[in-house]
C-alpha cells in the first residue's frame, strides 16, 4: 500500500474523532447534507470574481440549471469556455460543493466556467445524469455568441462522476452527437462501472470513498438490469477512444477508481489522443473540494488549469 500524504492523516485522524459515517450507512438525502456540510468545512472562501450568474438550458425532463463564473483576466467576447460537471456519485453534488473549484478554474483559465446542476440519482436514474449534460453542451453551443462565447474553444471537465459523464461528452462529440470539443479534463473519473478494477479489491475501509461508497452510488445510479457495460456509462468500455480531445487525467493512489483511471489515460495514450496524466500516489479521492485540509490540491488545479490553457 502507497504511503498516505501527512494532510490526509490528519484529516483521517480528524473524521475518526468526530464520528464521520460512510456514505452507504445514510439515505441519500441524509448523504446530501453530509457530503455539502463536509465541502463547507473543508473549503476556502472562493476566489472573487467579476461575474457569477445563474443560466439555465432548456433540457428534455425540463430547464437544466447551470452557474457561469467569469474570470477576472477573460475578454469580454471569444471566451473560451469549460463545461464543468460536479462529482458526488451521480446521487450527491451541485454547483455549490464545487464553487471553489469552479471560482479557482474561473480564476486561473481566464475564461469563463460554466457548472451543470444535473439531476441526482436515485430520484434520476441513469440516463437522466447524461441527458443534462448533453443538454447543457448544446444550449452553450447554440447561445455562444449571445453570451460571448468562442464555439471553437469549448472544454469539458468534471470530477469523480462528473469526470465520468465529461469522457462520456467527449466521445459523444468525437462521433457528432454534440459540439465539437477542444479539451477534456478527467479528475479522478469514474470510467468503468462494472467495479472490476483492481483498486476496488485494494481501497475497502478507513477512507471517506471505498469499494462499499462506490458500490453504493452506482447501484442508485444504474440498478440491474441497466447495462453497466454501456460506453455511455463505463466509456472505458467503449470500442474505441481514438479521435476523442485531448486530455487531462488525474488519479490518487488511495482511491478505488484509481486503476481504471490509468487504464484510461493509458488508453487515451496507446489510441493516439494527446493526454497529460497525474498520478498522486499519496492522495485519496474527492481532494479537490478538501482544499483547506490537503496543501497540494491548489497545485493540482494550476496544472490542470495550465494544461487546458496550452490547448486553447
């Protein structure tokens, strides 16, 4: 077992004392206001910006909320764009657990960001998650010149699950389903929903997302007889990956998506896709929105952030 980095001991230590349960103990409803009590706590103030509004795209179970965030160093017209989907298990999140995510990329891209509020399993069962998103590529696509927008220069990113329905939109865009994409960013991705992935076996107890958590989201997310092995649900089972935009994928070694997360960026590499890859041995999963408690995770987001940029 990979070293564990001293932040996440502390912050280990810490859930220990204060009696934190696991996710797959709560209803999901009980799990929604742990998962958002935990992101205010473990969270900065989120950087200033010049504009944040709400939007909304017309979706087809009713309108999809989004949040646009502009940077301070954007332009007021041709503004790159990054669809950003939040993680949670497809059964948690919104754009409020990852305003700070959302306020930093903002910040660091100068550009604008916008975040998808999709519906929530298990109220919103899989192909629900997708659905939103697909929605809200499009209605950006359609609406960029009226918000400022550049078309040519439209990314898309998410963690954990949103990760999973960002890799999703990218093959969907490399086939024509949605716009044409210039970027994917793949933050500890759920790519492979079948569990088969050796990390599952390896990361089973003692972290805030284990074998258990995951079991748990996806059976709320696609309940047999849904079939997980669907591209649109496990894109690393997809026939192919060649042609898709280039890629930013990050893993931690403490996390059990951690393996399908490298077999993808592997992937990515071996089928001729432009691909920066991050591993973290000594990080759990779902650091990103922990940012006051794990030192590195602004770092992580700087070069995610940059490497975007080098494509734009």
């Amino acid at each position: 077992m990979p070293a564990i980095h001293p932040d996440v001991l502390i912050l280990l230590r810490q859930a220990r004392e204060a009696g934190s349960q696991p996710f797959e103990t709560m209803s999901p409803a009980e799990a929604r206001q742990a998962h958002a009590a935990r992101a205010r706590v473990l969270q900065t103030v989120g950087d200033p910006l010049p504009e944040v509004c709400p939007l909304q795209a017309p979706g087809r179970a009713g309108p999809v909320p989004l949040r646009f965030y502009r940077g301070a160093e954007a332009p007021p017209e041709g503004l790159p764009c990054l669809l950003y989907l939040h993680g949670g298990g497809w059964v948690l999140g919104s754009p409020e657990t990852h305003d700070w995510v959302c306020r930093r990329l903002a910040r660091l891209l100068g550009a604008c960001v916008v975040a998808v509020d999709y519906r929530l399993a298990p109220e919103h069962r899989y192909p629900a998650a997708v659905e939103d998103c697909v929605a809200a590529l499009r209605w950006l696509r359609t609406e960029a010149a009226t918000l400022g927008i550049d078309a040519t220069r439209l990314a898309v990113g998410g963690d954990s699950a949103g990760g999973n329905l960002a890799a999703v939109l990218a093959l969907m865009a490399r086939d024509g389903t949605v716009p044409p994409l210039a970027f994917q960013m793949l933050l500890y991705p759920a790519v492979d929903l079948t569990m088969t992935g050796e990390s599952y076996a390896r990361i089973t107890q003692g972290l805030p997302l284990t074998a258990a958590t995951m079991r748990w989201f996806i059976d709320h997310y696609m309940p047999p007889p849904l079939d997980r092995t669907d591209w649109q649900a496990s894109p690393l089972r997809a026939q192919s990956l060649e042609g898709v935009a280039p890629a930013f994928v990050l893993t931690c070694g403490h996390d059990p998506l951690c393996s399908e997360g490298q077999l993808y960026a592997a992937r990515l590499e071996r089928e001729n896709v432009r691909v920066t890859s991050l591993h973290l041995a000594d990080q759990i999963h779902g650091i990103l929105t922990m940012d006051k408690a794990i030192g590195p995770v602004a770092g992580v987001l700087a070069l995610a952030a940059e490497t975007l940029r080098g494509v734009w």
